[in-house]
C-alpha cells in the first residue's frame, strides 16, 4: 500500500488559471498543495461570529504543519455580497489566509479565490503580480509578534464592510495600494491606521 509522503511532488503552475493576465490558483489546489508536502498539517477553523439578521460571518482557521510552523488567518462574508454560501466562503477565506501564511499561495503564484464549482461568485483577494518562482515561508503569527492580531483583522473587515461600504476584495485592493501587501502581513499600527480610515468612511 502506498502512502502518500513529504517527497511527493506537486506542480502548482499546471493548475494556475489566468485572470485579468495574470496567475491565479485556486483554494482547492493549494490544500492539495499542502497536503502532498505535509500529509499530516492540520486544519482546524471555528466560526468566530455570525449575525443571521445582518447576514455577516467570521470564521477564523489555523493551520499547523508539524515541526514546520502554523500560522492563522481570518476570513468574514456577508450575505448580501455572496447569498450562495456566504458561510461557508467566510470558512474558505480564513483557511486561504493562513495557506498563505505559510507560503502557500503568496510567493509562488497568488492569492486564493473562492468561486464555488460552478464557477460562481467573486474573488475573496485581489490578484497580484506573480514574483519570482520561489516560495517563501512567512513567520507564525505567533512568532511575528509584531502583525496585526486577529481581532484587529476581525474588526478590519467588519468596518470595511458596513462603515466604509466596500466588499471584502476591494478592501484587499485598498490595503494593497496602501501598503503593498494584504491585511494579513500589516503590523498593528498599520492594521489601526487603516481601520481608522475606514471608520471615516474613506
């Protein structure tokens, strides 16, 4: 019987699809990613919030590769901008951030997308330029003590979204204009400086 190792290869680049010119891979891809180099990485999400009559969820995930690092991300979706399982697209979010965390998904080709099967919906992050192909591991959030924390990124998209009126991409597109990377890599006062311009409704 044979098991499926470390030392498999997998080849993001066959399953990177085009997107406004540029490289794009989807969620699914990047979990089968994971999972041919880390067979044992565990994925663990829980919904940090949800208001049914506002139509608004939080779901936060970590994910943790033995003896090779873990990282955490925080998704939200609304059901206005996305009524076809806005639940669990906030879920698919959160598990993408901390993918790419680690690496998956940031150096090597780009952020992910959250399109259901049919190709439905709209990008949960925005496309980037693809850099050089390398790819590199960020640090734990637990380590990079200095990032935004997870509440900062909870209320970040929260105000985007109600004060600021701006969907969960163009959010992602404004801090990239902003500070050249996505919400998940800002410090903390950067995190509070763009929270405050939100608040403003800019």
């Amino acid at each position: 019987m044979s098991n499926v190792t470390a030392s498999t290869t997998f080849d993001p680049t066959r399953h990177l699809k085009k997107l406004n010119g540029k490289d794009y891979l989807e969620v699914v891809h990047r979990l089968q990613w994971l999972r041919a180099e880390h067979p044992d990485a565990a994925i663990t999400t829980h919904l940090e919030h949800v208001d049914f009559e506002a139509g608004w969820a939080i779901f936060h995930a970590r994910v943790e590769i033995p003896g090779a690092g873990t990282a955490e991300g925080t998704g939200s979706e609304t059901r206005a901008a996305f009524p076809a399982g806005w639940l669990e697209k906030a879920e698919t979010i959160a598990i993408g951030r901390a993918l790419a965390a680690l690496g998956y998904g940031t150096a090597f080709c780009l952020d992910f997308d959250t399109l259901d099967g049919a190709g439905n919906g709209h990008l949960a992050d925005s496309p980037v330029e693809r850099p050089a192909p390398r790819r590199e591991q960020s640090a734990p959030r637990s380590i990079a003590s200095g990032l935004a924390t997870p509440a900062q990124l909870k209320l970040l998209y929260i105000v985007g979204t109600r004060d600021a009126h701006l969907s969960e991409e163009e959010i992602d597109e404004r801090c990239q204009a902003q500070y050249g990377r996505l919400p998940l890599h800002l410090t903390k006062r950067e995190a509070s400086g763009l929270i405050d311009t939100l608040k403003a409704g800019g």
